[in-house]
C-alpha cells in the first residue's frame, strides 16, 4: 500500500462514476482504453501507447508521489487519474496522470471525476488543488477551464517528456476559497 497521510486515495463515487484506486487487475482494460486514442500520447509527459504501456503502467503503480484511478462510467473502464505529489505541510496536491478514452472525452466525465477529486481533496483538508498541462494540449486547457479551474501561467521547460521535447506547462489550481463558486 502506498503512503496516504492526507487519505486521499479513497473510492469515491457519485451515480454510475466511480474512481477506484488502479491496480493490477485493472491493467488490460486501461491497456485497451489507451490503445484506442494512440495520437494522444505525443503530448502527454508519459506514454501509454501500447509499446509504452506495461513499462508506464508498472512505474504508475510503483511511484509512491502517484495515487492513480481507475475511472469507471458503470461497469466501463473510461480511464484514469491520479493525485500527484500530495503534501501533508503544504496542504497541496496536483491532479494529473489523466485519459479518458475517446468515448467518454468531451462529455461529463471529466467534469464529475474532477468534482468528486476536488471536493474530496477538500474534506481532506487541501488547501491548493493544481492541475498542469502541456501547453500544446487545447482540449486539457479547455476542460480545466470548465471545472472552474484558475489559470496561473506558464511554466516554460517545465518538464523533457518521453519524446524528448521540452514541454512548457500552463498551470490550473482551485484553491479552497473557490469551494463556495464551484458549489463544493
């Protein structure tokens, strides 16, 4: 079991969505999901393209700064997420790490996934929920956007991806005094 000190990696749920904590079990349906959308993996930090998956899948699970999701609409497997980095002195966590498959992108899912993690990481006593995305990435900007997350900036070479490049990072929070906007 992974380190936990704010007990954020908990099942939440809320109607058919459920975000379970990823396991092995979960691995070849996540393989499949992330097989459907193989473009996708060129703008994202980690690739779990099918060469890539096992590799990224097993360093997921073993990273003890990740607390991954398996995110379910019913009884299908529509991606994942995970807490990144949460820290108990600064009362802060990112939310990242996420896909959804093609199927479930751009409808509600990411909207509900994202309340559920923010309004949990909350009750358990956050103050700074930050998401951080390759600038490239229109689509991620925009659904952060929609969960009422505040851009911050960018944070230019923040990270060398897999491919190489060197990615710039806009940067999204929502900070505990949002609660109240976003109706947590």
């Amino acid at each position: 079991m992974k380190p936990d000190p704010l007990g954020l990696w908990a099942p939440l749920g809320e109607g058919d969505l459920r975000l379970v904590p990823l396991a092995e079990l979960h691995r070849e349906d996540l393989r499949a999901a992330c097989a459907e959308d193989p473009d996708i993996w060129s703008i994202y930090a980690v690739s779990y393209a099918p060469a890539q998956f096992d590799a990224s899948f097993d360093q997921l699970l073993g990273n003890p700064a990740r607390l991954p999701f398996a995110i379910f609409a019913g009884e299908t497997l529509a991606g994942m997420t995970a807490w990144i980095d949460p820290d108990p002195k600064r009362l802060s966590a990112e939310i990242g790490n996420t896909y959804l498959r093609p199927g479930f992108s751009g409808g509600d899912i990411n909207g509900r996934m994202k309340r559920l993690l923010f309004a949990h990481g909350f009750a358990c006593g956050l103050k700074r929920i930050q998401l951080t995305v390759d600038v490239r990435n229109g689509r991620s900007q925009a659904a952060c956007r929609k969960v009422g997350a505040t851009f911050e900036g960018v944070l230019r070479n923040h990270m060398i991806t897999w491919t190489g490049f060197e990615r710039d990072s806009a940067v999204f929070s929502v900070v505990e005094r949002d609660r109240e906007r976003l109706g947590l």
